[in-house]
C-alpha cells in the first residue's frame, strides 16, 4: 500500500502505468489545444471568461496563462511553457501573425532612443492581437542583437538535428538502449515542422520526407515554405528563429520530460485533507 495512502485513506492514488498514463494524457491534450497555433498559418482561439468577455488569440503564453486548467500534468507543462516565454519572449507558439491594422510612430522625440506607437483597430480585439505581435517581434529583434547569433527557421533546425541525432556517425558513439532515448527525443523535435505542414493545410508525412531528402542532397538548412509545402533555405528567405529560443526549448523539454517519466504514482489529496 502506498505510504500516503496509510497517512490519508481518502487520497487518490495512481502508480505506475497508470501513472504514466495520466502524465501521457495531459501531455498530448495540452499539445491537441496549441498545435493549430503554430506558423503564419495557425489559427485562432476564442476564450470566454466567466463574466462573457471575449478574447480572440493564438498566442500561446496568452492561451497558457488564460486558460483554466485542471491537469496536473498540462498545468505543470504550461507553467514550464509559460516561463520560458518570461526568458526568452517566445517558445510557446511561433510569433503571433500580424493581421492588416495600421499603427503610427511619433517621430521627433526628445530622447532619439525611445519611441512610441500608437495601434489603431476596428475594436479590442484587434488592437490586443497587435499589441502581443509587436512586444513579440521587438523581443525576438532584442533576443536576435543580445545573441549575436539567428537560428534557420521554417522547421530548419529541428530537421538538421533531427538528421545529426540519428546518424550512424552519432548512434555508435551512444551506448545500449540509450540509443533508443536519443532516437525518441530526435523524432520528437520534428513535430514541429510536421505542424507547420499541418497547419499550412500540407501532408505532414509527405512534407517532412521532402524536407529531410532535401537537406541530405544540400547540406544546408532546409526549411517548409508554408505557402507551398516545398522545401526552402531560410537564409535565402529571410526566415529565422532565435538562438536563445532554441536553446531554453531544448532544455526546458528535455527537463521536463524526464522528470515525468521518473513519476510512479500520483496522489491526490482527499478532501477531509484540503479540508483541514
């Protein structure tokens, strides 16, 4: 019997599969909620609070903060998502596209460092949605000049590491079943140009094999050119992403994902003890 079940009979407990099973669960259902957010072709969310209001978005850390979620798993997972966007200002979902509303720069301040923009819509919905794309793109712009450095985008990335996880050259350097981990974590990166393609209304097998073809015969970066579902090199492009986006992602998952893994039995206090 499980330790805290003696202390508090009227815990709820789970082990084992059962646990990983319910880890597993709202895992996948928190990634089914953002998945179609992802690329200049995501769609939007509706959220209604309790009061009626209505917000319209497909900014992730928006969805993640907003959001009332009960999981224990999606609500660790979107504590973990929602704090790499406070580091880096992005990694939840690509950046939010930015819809036809105009804004303005006043010009001719007295500090030349400074600026302000005036947004202007239709209504609050539209000028929120705007608001969240420029905080984003001038993040991304002040990521971009702190690193020194950009990644390829388009999917670019996870491609080629994908493609440098699972070579041969690679897999003989790891010993035993942990073959079988780095495999898992390689194939787990490429489901973001899988949703790219998805989103984009492409095949995801389909588009991914032509990406992965088109990088062995380039050897550069390739990435998914979301209006045709073609390959395409993002530094001819102009599509990037940035490092330190990359780099708190591959971290954060990694972390995250081994510390569920690890998890053999989840208990639930029962009420006599939220009671007291």
């Amino acid at each position: 019997m499980s330790a805290v079940k003696s202390l508090n009979p009227k815990a709820e407990v789970a082990r084992a599969a059962q646990a990983l099973a319910i880890n597993t669960s709202g895992a996948r259902g928190l990634q089914d909620v953002l998945r179609t957010n992802l690329g200049p072709k995501g769609t939007l969310k509706m959220l209604v609070s309790g009061a009626g209001d209505i917000k319209l978005t497909k900014d992730g850390n928006v969805l993640l903060h907003e959001m009332q979620i009960q999981h224990p798993t999606a609500s660790l997972i979107a504590k973990v998502a929602t704090a790499q966007d406070d580091i880096t200002g992005d990694g939840t979902t690509s950046n939010v596209l930015i819809i036809e509303d105009k804004y303005t720069f006043i010009e001719d301040l007295e500090n030349p460092r400074s600026v302000t923009i005036l947004i202007k819509g239709p209504n609050k919905h539209t000028i929120t949605q705007v608001k969240d794309a420029i905080h984003d793109g001038l993040r991304a712009v002040k990521n971009a000049l702190e690193d020194k450095s950009v990644v390829p985008g388009g999917g670019a990335f996870e491609v080629a590491v994908h493609a440098a996880l699972t070579s041969a050259k690679f897999l003989n350097t790891v010993p035993g079943r942990a073959k079988f981990g780095v495999r898992a974590f390689a194939d787990g990166l490429m489901v973001i140009p899988k949703t790219l393609a998805q989103n984009s209304g492409f095949d995801p097998q389909d588009t991914t094999v032509k990406l992965q073809d088109a990088f062995v015969t380039s050897k550069l970066p390739v990435g998914l050119d979301v209006s045709t579902g073609e390959p395409m090199v993002p530094q001819e492009e102009g599509v990037w992403d940035n490092y330190r986006v990359k780099k708190q992602l591959l971290h954060s998952c990694s972390t995250i994902a081994g510390n569920l893994l690890l998890v053999d039995e989840i208990m639930k206090a029962g009420m006599s003890s939220l009671k007291q």
